[in-house]
C-alpha cells in the first residue's frame, strides 16, 4: 500500500525538518480535492483531479493509491468517468493514510 522506499528517499532528499512540513501539506492539498470528489462530483473535471492524485500520491509513496487514480485518469480520458469508482478510490487514500500516518513513527526512528 505504502511504498517506503520512496518515503525514506524523499525525506532523505528533502531532509527530516523540510519532510515533516511536506507531509501535513500533501495531505491538506490531497483532501481538499478528495473533498470535492465526495461532495461536488464533477465529470468534466475528473481526469484532471485524477491526474493531481496519482502525481501526489507518488511523490510520498502512496502507491496503491496512486495505481488507483492513474487509471481512473485513463478512464476519464477515454470518455467514461461514470467507470471510474470513485468510492472505492477514496476509501484507498484513507486507507493509506492511517497506514502512512501509523509507519511514520517507526520510519523516523529508522
């Protein structure tokens, strides 16, 4: 669900200090538009919020989550956003979430 590799690399990258602001930012930016996926569905804006939450979700190692948005992206860009479960695809961000926000912890430690 996590990859903790690429959370160990981008701390490593960005260091612990710029690291522990990144992560509050990230999943503010990624709530906001989950948000309006949950409450203000909008088909023609779809594969764009698609394509923002698989980019995100990369970059601090959400990687189931982000398997789920890039093809939810595709989906949207093929002209069938009614396919795209979005249910389920924000049901995996929160999912990751505890598991990220549980690991972090035992990942600084390391």
């Amino acid at each position: 669900m996590i990859d903790w590799q690429r959370v160990t690399t981008l701390r490593d990258e960005i260091g612990a200090e710029d690291f522990e602001e990144v992560v509050p930012m990230f999943l503010e930016e990624v709530a906001e538009v989950t948000d309006q996926l949950r409450d203000q569905p909008d088909a023609s804006k779809l594969e764009e919020q698609m394509h923002f939450l698989k980019g995100s979700a990369l970059n601090l190692g959400f990687a189931d989550f982000s398997s789920m948005c890039h093809a939810g992206e595709a989906q949207a860009a093929a002209g069938k956003p009614a396919q795209v479960n979005v249910p389920e695809i924000l049901a995996c961000f929160e999912a990751s979430k505890e598991v990220f926000l549980d690991g972090l912890p035992k990942m600084a430690a390391t």
